[in-house]
C-alpha cells in the first residue's frame, strides 16, 4: 500500500546537524513528503493512500502484497526488512515509481545513501513529476557537503511543483551556506508567498532574519521577528531576539520591555538585571535602575563581577551624593575582598566625612595591597597634617611627590611640615618649587607662601 497522508509526513529525511540551523532542519524534519498545501493534493500519478493499490492485486495475491508489507517495516522503523520488501515489490513491477520511492527511504535510513540516490533516479525514471523525489535528492546531496547538486534538484523540485514552498526555503538554505544573500533572501521570500502554516511560516521568518543579520539591517530582521511572534512557539527567545536586535540599532527603549519580560523569569541571569539596571540609569530613573542593579549583585555568583559591579554602583552613589549609602555597600563587600580600590574609596568617604581614625585605617588597607597607590599617600598625609602630625606626615608627602611630581599642592603642604617642625631650611626648596609649579592659581597660599618665604630667608640668612 502507499504511505498515508501521516505516515509520509514521517518520511523526510533527516538533514544534518549543521552548526546554527539545527532549528530550522528539525522543525521542517518530515514535511517534505507531506501532500502540499499548495501543491493541490498528493503527488501526480501516485496511487491514493490506501485505495488504487489494493485495487491493482488480484485476490489470490493478497497474501504477496509486498509494497505494503516494506512500508509496514519502515514505519517501524526497520529499515533493512523494507529494503528487502520494497526489492521483493520491484521484481513484480520494476517500473514502480513508489516502490523506487520507497526504497530510497529506507536505504538512506539503513545508511545506504549512494543506493538511495539510485532508487530515487529509478523513481524518477519511471515518473520525471515525482518532485519528493527531487527534493530527497536535493537533501541527500545537502548533507554531503555538494550544495551545487543539491541546488540542482530543489530547482527542480521548483519547477515540478511552483506552488510548494519547501523547494523554495531549501533552495534559500543552499545559497544563505554560499553566502549569496540576494539569492537566500529571494528564495525565503518565494517561500513565504506560498505558505499557510503558522509554525512553518515562523521557521521561514527566522531563516530571512539570519540573512539580515548578516547583512547589518538590524530593522528587516527585527520586523521579521515581530511578524512570527503570532506563531512563536518560543516567546522568551523572541523576546530576546528583539531585545538584541533594538540593542544593536541603539535602541534602548524599545528594548527594554523585552528585557523586563526576559527578567520577570526567576531563573534570568543576572547580567539582565544589570543591564536594565544601567540602561535605568542612563534615563536618570536611578531609584528603578540600582533596584536592578541591588537584584544582579544579589544575584552574581562570579565573585570577580560582584566586586567590579559593586565598585560602580558605589560611584553612581558617590555621584547621586549618596555618600552613607556608597559607604554602607563598600562595607558590605570587604569580607574576602582585596581589591584596594574598595579601601581607598571607603577611606576617602570617611576622610570627607571628618572620620579620621575609619579613614586611616582604610586608607593603609589600601596602601598594603597596593604600594604604589599615590593618592593613599596624599590622602593619609592629609589625615596626619589635620591631627598636626607633621612627622608621620611628611615621608608620605615626599612618596607622593615621587609619583605625582608636578603636583604642585605637595609642595606647598611639605614646607607646610617642615615649617611647622621649625625645620626651616628644609621648608624653603618646597615653598619655592609650589610657586614655580602653581603659577598664581591659588591665590590664597600663593600669597601665604611668598609672605612665609621672606620672614624664612631673613631668618636662614639667605637673600
């Protein structure tokens, strides 16, 4: 007997798992033998499932109906048993077109890919309009690497049978491998044209979004996306598709409702969060933004990321002002943390804060894990000139001055010390070297030092 209408649905062959269309092979996986929407019902001249061919055997044969009993085995899927059956069916009718049909099947299924392309010959011998049969070569030629033979047969599958869509798209697959783009995109479109079913038709959206993908027309394929939404079957991975796509178009704001959705999930990664969190920041909705960004620190199991998405929100709090909040995060991740910018920045907050004994303590954090962090000296030295500890001060000064050279401030804070410990020779180098280097642009101890540096010559006994 013929395969009925269901059975042939399960007969197209398998493509192969080629890198990045898997999805659109195993979707279409059993639709090529299927009675085409447009095609105006089954293959011409093949008997009607279940019908012409019991009427061609004579009672007294029943029992050797073997066509039926090879399309009972590969149904079962035991491919050699038909193989052996559909060769029993073709002694009896060697111009059978469905027995050759059938026994290419089975043969490409038992492994027999060079004898199914003979059968599929013979069937098309002895019925040039079988177009499946065009197509299964096509497919055969496709997993084989040799797209130009495959191309060969989908063009004619094309010509057999205009109105199916299948020879059209797989046409399309063949030149999207080649990377001739025009010829991809004419043959998804064509196929577009013919097709009804919603799920076939979002698998042929998908194929034109990979070819504007590649072709940088980031709004074709978003449309693409937008237009098989109604048949998606995957809504979270449109959702993100679309994101992507408004992404690269720089297009956050439509973006975004796709990213909220995708972050609705529990299990979203927290790089989402973080990523609706700054794109939050960025339209200044900062209460919104570092509610996302709590969740994607909460979140982050990579304790590298943690540190460095912690360290940014505490500058976006610095920048909002929001000092006891900066101060309370970087707190909050000391434990296990040696990143000496957490200490710098936490001693920094406390020393603006007046916290001086909190700052030190920091700040030296800070300076053991990181000796050549310049502004830990300067600010340490700070804490030391306020406590009028012009000692401790001063060598951290002059480490400062070795880093920061042209700094001309330290200058000016060295004679500060040196002067304050009546080391007056030594506070006179520095006194001068902060006038050449400041140049007026602080009036005020640009006026305190040339006053200071009269009464300290005076009193060395230098003009």
């Amino acid at each position: 007997m013929v395969p009925s209408a269901h059975s042939r649905e399960a007969s197209f062959l398998p493509p192969p798992t080629r890198s990045g269309r898997v999805c659109f092979w195993a979707i279409l996986l059993g639709l090529v033998l299927a009675t085409d929407s447009g095609a105006g019902g089954p293959p011409r001249d093949l008997p009607a499932p279940g019908t012409a061919a019991e009427e061609t055997i004579e009672p007294e044969e029943a029992e050797l109906d073997y066509l039926g009993l090879a399309e009972g085995h590969r149904q079962a899927g035991e491919y050699l048993q038909a193989v052996s059956a559909y060769q029993l069916a073709l002694i009896e009718d060697p111009h059978n077109s469905v027995a050759w049909f059938g026994l290419g099947l089975s043969q490409y299924e038992a492994g027999q890919v060079q004898e199914a392309i003979g059968s599929y010959k013979e069937a098309l011998k002895n019925d040039p309009d079988l177009w499946e049969a065009e197509m299964n070569l096509g497919v055969i030629w496709f997993n084989r690497k040799n797209p130009g033979q495959a191309l060969v047969h989908f063009e004619r599958a094309q010509a057999l049978s205009p109105e199916s869509w299948r020879p059209f798209f797989l046409a399309g697959e063949v030149h999207r491998l080649r990377d001739d783009l025009p010829e991809a995109e004419a043959g998804y479109k064509r196929a577009l044209d013919l097709i009804r079913e919603g799920e076939e038709q979002a698998v042929i959206r998908q194929a034109l979004v990979s070819v504007y993908l590649a072709k940088k027309d980031y709004a074709a394929a978003a449309r693409q996306v937008m237009a098989s939404r109604p048949h998606a079957t995957d809504m979270e991975a449109s959702d993100r598709q679309l994101a992507a796509l408004y992404l690269e178009m720089d297009q956050e704001e439509k973006a975004l409702p796709y990213l909220e959705r995708l972050a609705a999930n529990p299990s979203a990664d927290p790089r989402l969060h973080e990523t609706i969190g700054w794109m939050r920041v960025d339209r200044k909705d900062y209460d919104r933004g570092l509610r996302s960004l709590e969740i994607a620190l909460e979140r982050q199991p990579d304790p590298a990321r943690r540190e460095e998405l912690s360290l940014r929100m505490v500058k976006l709090h610095i920048r909002l002002e929001q000092f006891d909040e900066a101060v309370a995060l970087l707190e909050r991740g000391l434990l296990g943390s040696a990143n000496p910018e957490r200490y710098f920045l936490l001693g920094s907050l406390h020393l603006q804060a007046d916290r001086l004994e909190p700052a030190g303590k920091r700040l030296a954090q800070a300076l053991h894990l990181d000796a050549d962090c310049a502004q830990c000296y300067n600010k340490l030295a700070a804490i030391y000139l306020k406590q009028e500890d012009f000692g401790r001060a001063i060598p951290l000064l002059e480490r400062y001055r070795e880093l920061q050279p042209e700094e001309a401030m330290t200058y000016f804070y060295l004679g500060v010390a040196y002067d304050r410990l009546r080391h007056y020779r030594k506070s006179i180098p520095p006194y001068e070297k902060f006038l050449e280097l400041d140049q007026g642009r602080h009036d005020r101890e640009s006026f305190q030092v040339r006053q200071r540096l009269k009464g300290l010559k005076k009193r060395v006994g230098r003009r």
